[in-house]
C-alpha cells in the first residue's frame, strides 16, 4: 500500500515530503573573492553546449568542503530591519507601521540601477536588502491554464492610497469539503509581514520592463506560503508569479489519502507547470494581459522551498534561467549556458531536509545529494556560475517561509486541524502533517528576513547587475541569525 500511495501522492518519482503549508550577466567582478577550493571544481571548459551536464564532487571530499568562508569585514553598516518593516519612503508617505522611518544607510545608501544593460529607467533602491524598496506591491489572481498563479509586480506610484491590505483565508487551500470545519475564530488570515501588498493595483510602467522570478512552494503547501518574500522582492522591482501546483499543494496531499478520498485539482507535473507559465509570459494575453511590455522574460529566476526547491534545482537549463534559490532544497544544480547565480538558503537545524547530514526528507529530492551542503558542493561553480548558500542558526524546516505563523488565539494551523478533525491531517504525504512542522528554535519572521536579505542580493546581482559584493560580505552582521556563509564566485 505504501509503494501505491508514494506513487499516487508524490509523482515525478519522489519519496516523502519537503514542505506543508499547513493553512496559511553576472555583470562585474566580485571585489572580494572567496578562495578556490578543491571540492568546488570548476565546469569542464566548453561545457556550454551540454545545458544537462551535471557537476559531480566524490562524496569523500565534502566534509573538507564544508569549512565556511569568513567573509571580509564591511563598512555597510549594521543595522537590522525587520522582515516587514516599511524602511523606505520614496514613492509613499514614508512611515512604518509602527509610524516611524527608517532610512538607508549614509554612506552611499542608495543606488540607482544601470539604465542599460539588465534595466530599464529604473528609480533608485537601497545598497541594503533588507530594506524594502520604492514601490507598493500590487498583486492580482491569474489563471494560466489549469494553474491558480498570484502575480506580484510593482504597483504604480500612489496607487495604494486608501486601499485595505490583501489577505489570504487559508481555508481556501484545504479540501472544498473540509472548509466549513474550521470557523472564522480558527481560520488564519494569511498577509505579509509589515503588510505593502494591495490587491489589482495597476502596475507601474516607468520603470518597467522588470525582471520575473517564478516560485514554486513545497509538497502540502500554497501559494501564499512565502507572501512576505514575494512582496519584498516586488517592492524591489521584480515580478513574482507563485501558482498552486496540483498535486503537489495543500489541499491535493490531504484529499489523495484514504483518510479523505477527495477529488484532486490534478496530477502533480511540476516542470510542465513551470513551462505553462513561461509561455504565458512570452505571449501575455488574459489574466496576464497587463504585463505586456510590462517584463522582460530573459531575465529570469526559478526559485522554491523544500520540494519545489528540489525541483527548482533540476529546470536551470529552462531558457534564460540566470538564476536557481533553493529554499530548503538537497538537489544538485545543474549546468546550463545561461545559469550565472546559484543561492542555497536553509535552516542548519532543519529536521526534514537535513543541512549538512541526511535526513528522511532529502529522499524528496531527485537525482540530489545527501544534505543541502553537498547540493551546494556539488552544484556548478566559477568561472561561469557564482554559488553560495546561506545556513540559519536555529531554523527549522518552515523557518524560511511564512508558514511558521500563528492565528490571532496563538495557534499554529496543525493545532487548528488536529482540533476541528479535518481528514487526512495525520496521513497526509505518508508520514502525516505534524511530522513536518518544523520551525526550529528561531523567531519565524528572523529566518524570513535571512531569507530576504540573501536572495535579494542575489537577485539584483544577478538581474540588474548590481554590485552586491559588499552586502553578501555583511551578511552575517547584518542578520545574525545567519550563522553559516559560502561562497564560491571567482
């Protein structure tokens, strides 16, 4: 029964689970390289043709791989800015919600970003990534063929004015016929930290055509399951698509199991779905109608948590894909001619994909390694990809998502379901959802912010050929939850 349960619920050949969402070029040379070592070889030279090509490191050299590189001391300041503080005021009022201001830093803390190159007529954003940036986010509800996608763009300027916050009932991510168990007083109201995120806004086109980023959440999970992430990187100049994967989402993995025996939105097909999205994006029409002219689709990222980071790991070789984030993820990134920028970010005491040791859940993983450190290891690296990965002191295996929140009476939505008997909770993804509810030790908002702040950098680095030396050099200051830094860049 297991073999035909693993075969109904996961798919695309994989085994347990990463993630639940339980309701809710390179354009200039590093300043400071971090030293060449032997378990991070580079590509074989002319390997731009075989876009499949996968690194490969002897499993015996890792550990010696496994010594973190100091990065060199920076002047870019220290100050820390919560995950959902409103910390900067072009293009709004200027205040947070706590009704102060926070500013850049002094010294040169703005830029503005190249007008050729990799950006449009784009306005100026903070050296800091933790600081959101100049617009409002507007965020509108697209179909794309069989997908439910949320759009995040930069809103067009005073857009926002007078409009309420948007918000997510996660109610609507369950069974349809297991909703009505959870009451008003019980549900969780999902909504970005600091807030900034208004729904249908028109999109700003001053500064356009943006950069796209495409996420996919992990196994149980939703696409609102990193909205704090998302509108972060739209207030930055980035549009942001984060569909329900059937199959793969929330209420799909509680509706399969026997408990329930449900109807499902579909099988899972992940890199189909991907692709579904990609030609939307290249010929906008519906829903999408008012990107056109609006993006750029050669500039793109792939980004995911835990099972969607695992997969995200395998579409670098998708056209123009410039950029792979696992969040949580253990698969080896593979080559590909146009891949410039890999960015691992987990928990180091992750209890379902292991950081630096095997666990259950890196059996998600296709074709990956044992642990999120040897997906790194092994992944692509210099002269033609900059790779880093980023370990959160006491993050867990949600710490990198906004799915670690809790509902106004204090309760996490595992507690909620366990309580109103909602089907499949206990036999969801095999072992059961409560398994996987892993926040670590840490503050949630604390893992999202490290998360912020590192995939940040490594989008403008990447995107708009931004010089971020300086701030991934400060990023352990910066967020001192961080407690593990790489890099390999030259």
């Amino acid at each position: 029964m297991l073999g035909l349960r693993r075969h109904k619920i996961l798919g695309y050949g994989l085994t347990v689970i990463g993630s639940l969402a339980v309701l809710q070029s390179g354009c200039e040379e590093p300043v400071s390289p971090a030293p060449k070592r032997e378990e991070d070889p580079d590509p074989a030279e002319g390997s731009d043709e075989d876009d499949a090509g996968k690194a490969t490191v002897d499993a015996s050299t890792r550990r010696d791989a496994g010594k973190p590189v100091t990065p060199p001391k920076s002047d870019a300041g220290t100050a820390k800015v919560d995950a959902g503080t409103d910390a900067y005021p072009a293009k709004d009022a200027g205040r947070s919600d706590s009704g102060t201001v926070s500013t850049p830093p002094k010294d040169g803390g703005t830029a503005v970003l190249p007008a050729t190159g990799c950006a449009g007529d784009a306005p100026e954003v903070p050296d800091d990534p933790l600081l959101r940036g100049p617009w409002e986010t507007g965020v509108r509800t697209a179909k794309i063929g069989r997908l439910t996608v949320e759009v995040f763009y930069p809103a067009k300027e005073g857009s926002a004015e007078g409009k309420p916050v948007a918000t997510y009932d996660a109610r609507q991510f369950l069974p349809a016929a297991e909703r009505s168990k959870i009451t008003d007083a019980h549900s969780h109201i999902v909504s970005p930290v600091g807030g900034h995120l208004y729904r249908d806004l028109p999109i700003d086109d001053t500064s356009a055509p943006y950069p796209v980023v495409v996420f996919i959440h992990g196994t149980a999970s939703h696409r609102a399951s990193s909205v704090t992430t998302h509108t972060h990187w739209a207030s930055r100049g980035f549009v942001v698509l984060s569909a329900d994967y059937p199959g793969l989402g929330l209420g799909d993995q509680m509706a399969s199991t026997l408990e329930c025996l449900l109807p499902t939105t579909g099988d899972q097909d992940i890199p189909g779905d991907v692709n579904l999205q990609l030609a939307g994006l290249k010929s906008v029409s519906g829903d999408l109608a008012f990107l056109k002219d609006r993006i750029d689709p050669t500039r793109l990222a792939v980004s995911g948590h835990s099972q969607g980071g695992c997969l995200t790991a395998t579409l670098s070789a998708l056209p123009n894909v410039k950029l792979v984030m696992p969040l949580s993820g253990s698969t080896t990134v593979g080559q590909s001619s146009s891949l410039e920028s890999i960015l691992f970010v987990s928990g180091v005491a992750d209890t379902v994909i292991g950081y630096d040791s095997p666990l259950i859940g890196n059996t998600v993983c296709p074709l990956g390694s044992s642990d999120s450190v040897d997906a790194y290891v092994a992944s692509p690296g210099p002269p033609k990809v900059k790779k880093r990965i980023v370990g959160i002191t006491g993050g867990g295996h949600l710490s990198v998502t906004d799915l670690c929140d809790r509902n106004k009476a204090g309760k996490s939505s595992i507690e909620e379901l366990q309580a109103a008997g909602v089907c499949g909770v206990g036999s969801a993804v095999i072992i059961g959802l409560p398994a996987l509810f892993d926040c670590g030790t840490i503050d949630w908002k604390k893992g999202v912010e490290a998360v912020n702040y590192a995939t940040t950098a490594a989008l403008e680095e990447t995107l708009y050929c931004r010089d971020r030396t300086s701030q991934f050099a400060a990023l352990k200051s910066k967020v001192p939850e961080v407690g593990d830094f790489r890099e390999t860049v030259k």
